[in-house]
C-alpha cells in the first residue's frame, strides 16, 4: 500500500543507531523485520512510500512502529535558532524518526551493543535470531522469544560473538521468561520507575536504559549518551546539552545529533 509522509528518510532511519534489523537494499529500498513479520519499503520519491502489507498490518503494526502520527517537523522547529550545530543536525537527518521496537528485543540489542559498533552489533544480532528465532520465510527469521534464548548453551551464544555479555542476555531472558521481569507492565511506569526498573536488569547502565526507554517505550525525553553524544557535547557545548530546553523530546535532539555527529565525521 502507499503512504505520504513528511520526514520519513528510509536510509536516515536505518543508520540512526536505534534498530538493528532494518537494511538497505540500494538507496531507495529498505527491509525491516520486526514484530515477527518482514516488511518491504520502497521509496518512490516527492514523500511517497510502498509499504508491502495489507492496510489491515500497517494500521495494526507499522503505523505505530514509524510513529506516523507524528509531526516531526515540529520538533525541528522548536530548536533554538541559535544553537547552530542542532540546526544543522536536525536540517541533515530531517528524515528521522523513533521507533516503536518490542521491548524484549530492544533490551537485548542493547545490552548486545555496549563496547560494539553498529555493524558488529548488527551480525551479532543476527546470528542470535538465525540461531533462536522462528523462521518467517526464506532465510528470514524473527527475534528470538526469551525461552528460546533460555534453551541456549553459553557455547552457542558466545558464538553470536557476545563475549561477556552472554551472562547479561541469559540473565534478561530468564528474567522475562520467569516473569521477574515484566516488560509489558513498564508501559505503566513513570520515566524514573521505569529508569529504576531497567537498571536493577544485571548488565543495563543508564546509556542502555535510556536507549531502551527511548527506541521501545517510547519515552522521547530520555537522552542516551554515548561516545558520540560525549564529544557532541564537549566540542559544542562545553560539557553539558541544554536538554530543559526541549524537555519531553529531547531524545528527537539525541537523533539528529548522533547521527549527524557520525555521518559528519564519515564525510
């Protein structure tokens, strides 16, 4: 089906740093696997977009994924004129917006993540679902169900090059699996119970529990730091972001700021 929109760049979502399991085919074709389904995304230029699903799947699933109902272009504009690299940040990643990922799997990722880039954090994933998860189709397959993570040895998930993050992702699986850890019930949760909560998981800091919030719960306020955020904030603003000034979706600004403070240092 086809879809308008404004601020939707498929290949500024893909490098954003938010989602592991959506590729570019080319520059104008995207593949997302998420929700156990793979979704095609064809770009066809002036904001159009062929999404490869029914009306019924991208009202149930990917409209909210994409978080189509938002304006983006309001964000953009209530940045402070003044502040010339966000500007510039925002002008050059425009097209960006936040995911609405499952929980489970963003948690994994990104304990997965901490100490690796994207491309390594990318292969690692992937082999744990062609490990764990079930097959959609072809040589496709879904994020694993934490049972299935469960039932892995610690052979076979350091195969999936996680080092000493095995112990932490088998920790997060039990937990969820058992029930100890009700990822589901966090949705109630203000943004410091639910900051509490995703700390007391063995192996979550504050970076991955910012991340969590912001890419699977939707908490457009939080604000991970990284290396890149790091030096974003030394070089431009002597130590400290001035995030008050954007209180309720700075994490839009954290966007457009590490990626542009990536694609800029590529360029």
């Amino acid at each position: 089906m086809e879809i308008s929109s404004r601020n939707l760049n498929l290949r500024q979502i893909t490098d954003s740093g938010q989602c592991f399991r959506m590729v570019m085919e080319g520059e104008d074709r995207a593949f997302v696997t998420a929700y156990g389904r793979r979704l095609t995304i064809e770009d066809k230029g002036e904001g159009r977009f062929d999404f490869s699903c029914s009306s019924k799947e991208y009202e149930s699933i990917w409209r909210s994924y994409f978080d189509m109902d938002t304006d983006y272009s309001e964000y953009i504009g209530a940045i402070d004129r003044k502040d010339g690299f966000l500007m510039k940040a925002a002008e050059y990643g425009e097209g960006i917006r936040i995911l609405r990922q499952e929980p489970f799997e963003t948690l994994i990722s990104f304990i997965i993540s901490q100490r690796k880039n994207i491309p390594a954090i990318r292969s690692s994933v992937e082999r744990l679902c062609r490990l764990a998860g079930n097959k959609i189709s072809g040589d496709i397959y879904a994020f694993p169900k934490p049972e299935a993570i469960c039932a892995l040895s610690d052979e076979e998930l350091s195969g999936c090059s996680l080092g000493y993050r095995t112990e932490y992702v088998r920790e997060a699986a039990e937990g969820v699996s058992s029930g100890r850890i009700d990822l589901d019930g966090y949705y109630s949760l203000s943004d410091d119970e639910l900051m509490e909560e995703l700390m007391s998981i063995k192996g979550v800091g504050r970076k991955v529990a910012n991340c969590v919030m912001l890419f699977a719960y939707h908490r457009i306020g939080a604000f991970p730091v990284d290396v890149w955020i790091e030096r974003i904030v030394d070089r431009y603003y002597e130590g400290r972001f001035p995030a008050e000034k954007y209180e309720g979706f700075a994490g839009v600004m954290q966007q457009y700021m590490f990626f542009y403070g990536r694609g800029a240092n590529r360029e």
